[in-house]
C-alpha cells in the first residue's frame, strides 16, 4: 500500500499569525492516520486546507497522483475527498432521507447510490428510524451519524473526519470510532483529527501530533499511545 495523499510544506495563514508552519505528512491507502493535538494547535485548519475551504500559503497536496493544491473545493470532492466538518454542520430544515442525499449529489450511477443509502442505515440502524424526520430535531449524537453517513454516500477516496467526538457522551463515542473502525475494515482510508487523543491512537495506524502549527511527534498509533511526551501532555499520565 503507497501512499493516496502526501502533504509537504503545508503552510496557512490567517492574517499575520501562521496557523500551520510548514508540515510534511502522508495518507497511506486503507489505513486510519490521525491528527492529534490540543485544542488551536492547527487541527481543523489542516483539514480545511486539504479540502480548499481555506486558502494555502504555501507547499503542495497531492492526492492519488494529481496535484490538488489550487483546486476548488468542489473539484476536490469530485476527485473523492470527502470531509466531516466540526460541528457536523447539518441541514436542519431538511429531513434526514434528504441531507443523505445531498451527499451523492454528484453521481449519477443511480443503481449505486441506492446501494450506498442502504448500507449507510445498516451502518446507522438509528437514522432509519429517523429518515422522514428533520435532521435539526436529531440528537447531537445521531447528527454526527449523519454526517458520517453523508459523507459517505458520496462514496470518498479519503473520509477527513473533524472532532467527530465532540461534545458526544462516552457511550456515543464508542460507537462512533467503532463505525470509523469498519468503514476502514471496508477499505476506506480515513484521516482523523480528534481531541480524543487515546481514542483516536487506539485505532490509527499512523499518527501524527501537532502543537502551534507544527508536527513535533510521528509513528504508529500504538507507539505514541506509550510514547512518554504523549502520556505527560494528553494522558494526564
């Protein structure tokens, strides 16, 4: 397996402050790579910016050979860069039948999307339930199903997953990373940025930590899970 996205040189800038300072990473295809760190390290900024939601100072993102760094945001999807914002943004006033799919507005292979609807309410037996009903009157658990589920359905290369946790309950949070965990089962390469950094190192095959902007620590999920840095600053230990 070689790598589906590599990364160098990233930088984004808001204004005079340098939120991302030049970071090297890399995707490998069929694994979960995270992105882990506190809370403004520069987390969802990077994602943003792989997504073109944000504009690049500087370095180069290739996805799949193709140079995607100055693509707009919608050319991204097409090639298959799906991403799960932070705060899930969902379409409140439209049902949950209807922001799934939102989520395949782009294909045409009809017989397919069909496919993917009924396997994305395998995955969330919870939604449904809930198809007819307004995606606004959900739990904030069942929202971050959908969106996962929305995402999905627009059947990505790479799933960008944005604090999938936040502001969930321990329980809703199982279950979330054990469905991250089986669509990657299924062969989806996904890239997690998450808080939750013991959650997020358990089930990541690579893993990468960012403070102020910048990588300071790599290896494999299970290494940085033991790594003592790791422990002090995210694990209280």
């Amino acid at each position: 397996m070689g790598a589906l996205l590599e990364v160098s040189g990233l930088k984004v800038n808001f204004g005079h402050v340098e939120a991302v300072k030049g970071i090297d990473f890399s995707l490998t295809e069929g694994q979960i790579t995270t992105l882990v760190g506190a809370n403004g390290a520069g987390k969802s900024t990077t994602l943003l910016a792989l997504s073109g939601l944000v504009r690049k100072a500087a370095g180069q993102v290739v996805f799949g050979g193709q140079n995607i760094t100055r693509l707009p945001s919608h050319r991204i999807v097409h090639l298959g860069l799906s991403q799960v914002a932070e705060g899930r943004a969902m379409l409140t006033k439209l049902t949950v039948r209807e922001n799934l799919e939102l989520g395949a507005y782009h294909r045409r292979d009809t017989d397919a999307i069909t496919s993917d609807f009924d396997h994305v309410l395998e995955l969330f037996p919870r939604l449904r339930e809930r198809l007819d009903g307004y995606a606004g009157n959900l739990s904030g658990g069942e929202q971050q199903m959908l969106a996962i589920g929305r995402a999905v359905m627009a059947r990505p290369r790479i799933l960008l997953l944005d604090e999938p946790s936040m502001g969930l309950a321990p329980l809703i949070v199982q279950e979330i990373f054990r469905i991250i965990k089986m669509l990657n089962d299924e062969g989806l390469t996904i890239f997690l940025v998450e808080q939750n950094v013991r959650q997020a190192l358990k089930i990541a095959h690579q893993a990468y930590v960012i403070e102020t902007g910048e990588i300071v620590l790599q290896g494999t999920g299970e290494e940085l899970l033991d790594h003592p840095r790791v422990l002090e600053a995210y694990l209280g230990i």
